[in-house]
C-alpha cells in the first residue's frame, strides 16, 4: 500500500507510522518518456585522445592562501562512450548522458533509436574494447557460460 492508501482522508489528524518503525521507499525525483536508454553496463569513460589532459603546477610562492596541499594538479579531460556495432567491428562513441536508475542511462548525445550498443561485461566495456576492434556477436545467456 502507498502512504496515501494509509492516511483516511476524514481523519487529518491519524498517521500510520509510529517512532522506531522503518520503511523502504523510492523517490522518484525525475521522469522523462520517450527516451533513448541503454544500460548502465553499457557507458564507460575515457580520457580524451585529442589534445590529451593538462598538467597545472602550482609555484609554491604563488596561491600561498591556496588550501589545496598539492603541489601539482592534474587534469584529465574525460569523456563518456558506448561502443557501437558497425559490422563485425565496435565504433567507439562519444556520448552525453542524462537521468538513470539502477539498471539504465538516458543518452542525450550520441547515439540514435536502433544503433546496437555493445552491451558487455565490466571489465570487456571498460578496459578490453578499443575503436575498431572486431568482435562477434553472441546471444547474452551463452556470453556467461564456461566452455
């Protein structure tokens, strides 16, 4: 039952929940329809290529008032990918995401309806796939199976 299926709307003054009950909930706090979603699996990030990170050194004279103990920061420029089915190779993709929950990502950016995103293990997303690499397509039950 919802919190508003408890509460008798003629009695304003009656609240089912005492002290020292508990109670697991949901807050939605955005919903948006008619979106393209993949799986969070699905989205990993990288450090951009072109022009690469920057490296700021600080001078320790300068920023004396400064409360960063660092004497060296390091900037990365990171972006965002899928990786998507182009024949029998991957296409890494630049994409800009939005609202999730626990199992899927709004992409905003990137990607259209029917582009065939790799879906894939963790450590295969995030650290395996590269641009162009082939790959072979196989059904999800059998990408867990042992041989």
């Amino acid at each position: 039952d919802s919190y508003q299926d408890l509460i008798d709307k003629n009695d304003g003054d009656f609240y089912p929940f005492r002290p020292g009950m508990s109670a697991t909930v949901d807050i939605q706090t955005e919903t948006r329809l008619d979106v393209i979603t993949v799986p969070i699996q699905a989205v990993t990030t990288r450090i951009k290529k072109e022009g690469g990170g920057t490296v700021e050194v600080k001078d320790e004279d300068e920023n004396e008032d400064d409360d960063d103990d660092d004497d060296e920061t390091v900037r990365e420029e990171k972006q965002e990918v899928v990786f998507v089915l182009n024949g029998d190779r991957v296409k890494k993709v630049e994409v800009t995401t939005g609202i999730q929950d626990n199992t899927d990502i709004e992409i905003l950016k990137g990607i259209t309806s029917g582009d065939e995103v790799i879906i894939a293990p963790y450590n295969a997303i995030n650290n395996t796939l590269k641009d162009s690499m082939k790959v072979k397509v196989v059904k999800e039950d059998d990408l867990y199976k042992s041989n």
